[in-house]
C-alpha cells in the first residue's frame, strides 16, 4: 500500500540524503513523521533528545514545535552536530535548539531542565536501561519518553512496558519505538 504524504520539508529531504550518503545513522522518514505529529498534537515545547547525530528527528520536532519551544539535545560527536547544527541555521530554528557536546549519562544526571513534555531516546542502545532511570523524573506528569529501535533491545523492551511509572506501547516504526506516558 503506498500512502500519499505530504512533501516533507526541503532541508528534511537533504539530511536525510546526506545521513544516507554518509552512512551516519538516523531515524526513519515515517518515524520523523510521527515525531512532528506527536510534537503538534501535544503543543510539545520543551523537549529533550539524547542522540543527535545529523539532528534529523530534531529537525522534525523543531518544524513542528510553538514558536515559544525549546529542545536540549545531547551528542558527543561534535563533528555530526556541526552538520546537526547547520541546518538548524538553515531552518531559522538554531535558536531554539541547544546542543550538548558531552555524553548522555554525565548529562542526564545533572541536567538542570525538569517539566519535560518529550524526552527523545535513539543514542547507545546498551544504556537504554539508565536512560530509562534518568528521564522518568524529568517529565511532566503528561509527559511522553520514546525510544526508537525498542525490540532490538534484549531485555529493554519488557522493563520498558512494564515500568510502574507509565504506560507503554511498541510501535512498528521504523526498527520499532517505544513510546511511554507518564
């Protein structure tokens, strides 16, 4: 079945060719979609990602974010985030997006920002456990945390599911994403 979206954005298309072309990786097209739909819907204007990498999924949320949002987003690969960050400029959305140099964990255990409505995960998958840990308390009490490629992940996926905290669901998107609501 193929389904007629809408043309996505321009710089969207061209990361995405570039990611591909460089072999750097990125979450899916039909994932990016559903991160703006989500991102819409819940009028999402403080978000968190742990993964930039070419900022793909950022870009996505950006786009779709009130013009008031802000999102932190965590990458140690400095030289993925000068490409993350260049089409943030690109896009007139660099100032709304602030970019971490530093690994997730170190962050994530002092990170100042709290009252999250989205918290973004598709960075080391074998951490996904302390990930887990570290964001729950950041959100708010409607807050959303996903993780993309969840059945991939071992053991990952049953405490994910099963975390008292929230309400969970894994969707066929992509490699798969684990979508939680607090």
């Amino acid at each position: 079945m193929h389904l007629a979206y809408p043309p996505r954005h321009p710089l969207l298309v061209e990361l995405e060719q570039r990611a591909i072309a460089d072999g750097v990786p990125m979450v899916s097209s039909e994932t990016g979609r559903f991160l703006s739909t989500l991102v819409t819907a819940m009028q999402a204007n403080r978000i968190l990602e742990v993964g930039t990498s070419y900022g793909y999924a950022t870009l996505c949320m950006a786009l779709a974010q009130p013009s008031v949002g802000r999102i932190w987003t965590i990458e140690p690969d400095v030289r993925r985030t000068d490409v993350a960050r260049s089409y943030f400029r690109r896009a007139a959305e660099d100032d709304y997006i602030e970019v971490f140099n530093t690994p997730a964990l170190e962050l994530l255990e002092n990170f100042p920002h709290r009252n999250l409505d989205v918290v973004l995960v598709a960075s080391n998958r074998d951490e996904y456990a302390k990930y887990l840990d570290l964001v729950i308390p950041m959100l708010k009490l409607s807050g959303l945390t996903i993780f993309t490629d969840c059945p991939s992940q071992g053991a990952f996926p049953d405490r994910f599911l099963n975390h008292p905290a929230m309400d969970a669901t894994i969707l066929s998107l992509g490699i798969g994403i684990g979508a939680r609501r607090q």
